[in-house]
C-alpha cells in the first residue's frame, strides 16, 4: 500500500454512530498502513472520542484504540437495564441514560483534566446549540464536557451545560463534520463513517433501539448532501463500510467483527484509488439489496 497523494493539511473526519464506532479502529488500522496521517482531527459523538485518542501524544493511538475496544462494553457506555432506564427518565423526564459511565470512560482513556491544548494535533469536537439548533465547533479548553455534549444524544443522554450554553450531541445537525473541517483549515479529508454503512439495522426492539435509529437515519442522510459541497472545494476520500451486517447502535457484542471487516473493506479501497484533484472519492449512504 502507498500514501495517497493529498494536499495537506489532511484531516480524518470522524463520524458518530454508538458502537458502530468501532468501525473507525479498523479504518484507522488501514489508513495507518498506507503511511498516512492526519494533521489535523474532527469528529462527532463517539467520533470524537476515537479522534481525542488518535489526537493524543506519545505511544501508537492505534494500539491505544484497540485496548478502549477490546474492553468496551454495553453497560459502560449505556448503564442499568430496562427498569434503571424508567428510573433515570422518570427522574431526568429527558434520557433514558445517565452520562456517568461515558464519563469514567473518557477520563480513563484520554485523562483526568485533559484539554485540547495537551493534545499532539488539532482537535474539533462538533456539538449542537440547543438555543440556536446550530453546530458549535469547539477547540479549546478542557475536553470532558465537549465529548460528554458531542455524544448527547437527546433522548439517550443529558444535555450539557458548556460555558453557559446547552449542548446535545452534534449528529443532529454535523454527524460527518466535513464543513468543520474545511473550516479549521484542511485541504484534504479524509472520512470514517460509521452511520450504518452497507445497510440498515433491523427494526429497533427497544424505545432506546428506537431513539437511536431515528437519530441515525437523519445522521446518515446529512452525509450524503454535506459530501457532494464539501468535495467542490477538496478531495474528499470516503472510505467504505464492511460488509452489511445488521447491528443495533447500543450493541458493544461484535465490535471485534465490526472492527475487522472495516478494515478489510477499508484496505481493499485503499489499495485502488487514484486522488486527482478535488472531488468525491467514495460515497455516504449506500446501501447493499
């Protein structure tokens, strides 16, 4: 495999897609095998997770990635069964979760008191104004409410108070942040995309099931219109998904799999493009009968 040959600064543009995101190791683990690496990083929902873990210094964030999904499961992302799930939104009367164990997640694998200015690269983390319904992209400061708000999915989690704004998860409006990304100054970007690549889920069986779909369904739909606007100005190299695997968003039970065919995908990809110039090299949104 060959680095591809793309204007810098390139940034990995990582979207949101619960713990579909592990998808995004297994691209990563392709792109790293190519020689190629970001400049910069912009992600949303658990995309920003994985991308404040690609940002930080020192070690392989590779192997940093593989250890957090390993070890990932259900109830650390999404704690308490059906009955703790009443509890939480009798009480909240907003979410089903609360947003503790994603908490101790985060502090574990990117650090207690971490801010973006200790990172190795560029971090945008993209959320949504409630007051405005617009994207706030933020880049400084301590990281732990930005990820909390970038992964508050409005039903799903509590919304986050940030320098006196409230912020939900930004997939409702930049799922696959490339605007953001053009705007923190790239030429190139490259996209991992994990909003149900290949073929829809089955039909959600839980009210949580429920709420995750739908968020999905409009996260995958931004894709395919951002995609197109954003390739009139850069090269826009958009890796494939796996193979369709049928998968709920809340089930951490095949990320090994997941994780494992996206790379496969990915490296097939990888090892027959030609980038010539701005342009779509891939695209969101397909779907396999």
């Amino acid at each position: 495999m060959t680095v591809l040959d793309l204007p810098r600064p390139i940034a990995f543009v990582l979207g949101g897609g619960g713990s579909l995101g592990a998808m995004q190791f297994g691209m990563l683990r392709a792109l790293g095998e190519t020689g190629l690496k970001p400049d910069l990083v912009v992600g949303t929902s658990v995309g920003s997770l994985n991308g404040a873990v690609l940002a930080l210094p020192g070690g392989d964030p590779i192997e940093r990635l593989r250890g957090i999904w390993a070890r990932m499961t259900r109830h650390e992302a999404f704690p308490g069964g059906v009955l703790s799930q009443v509890r939480t939104l009798r009480h909240s009367k907003t979410h089903l979760f609360p947003n503790t164990g994603l908490t101790a997640v985060i502090e574990e694998h990117v650090g207690h008191g971490a801010r973006f200015e200790d990172l190795a690269l560029p971090l945008g983390v993209v959320t949504t104004e409630v007051d405005t319904a617009e994207p706030r992209l933020i880049r400084e400061g301590p990281l732990l409410e930005p990820l909390l708000a970038s992964c508050a999915i409005p039903g799903i989690y509590p919304p986050v108070s940030h320098e006196g704004k409230l912020l939900y998860d930004g997939g409702l409006v930049a799922n696959v942040p490339m605007r953001q990304a053009l705007a923190m100054g790239a030429r190139s970007l490259v996209v991992l995309d994990c909003a149900f690549p290949g073929r829809m889920p089955g039909a959600p069986g839980t009210f949580a099931e429920v709420l995750m779909f739908t968020a999905m369904i409009s996260m995958r739909n931004q894709a395919v219109l951002e995609a197109p606007v954003a390739a009139a100005q850069a090269p826009v190299v958009y890796l494939p998904g796996p193979a369709p695997v049928r998968i709920s968003p809340l089930d951490f039970s095949r990320t090994e799999e997941l994780a494992n065919q996206a790379y496969a995908a990915a490296r097939d990809y990888l090892d027959g493009i030609t980038v010539d110039g701005p342009g779509l090299y891939g695209a969101p949104g397909l779907v396999t009968k």
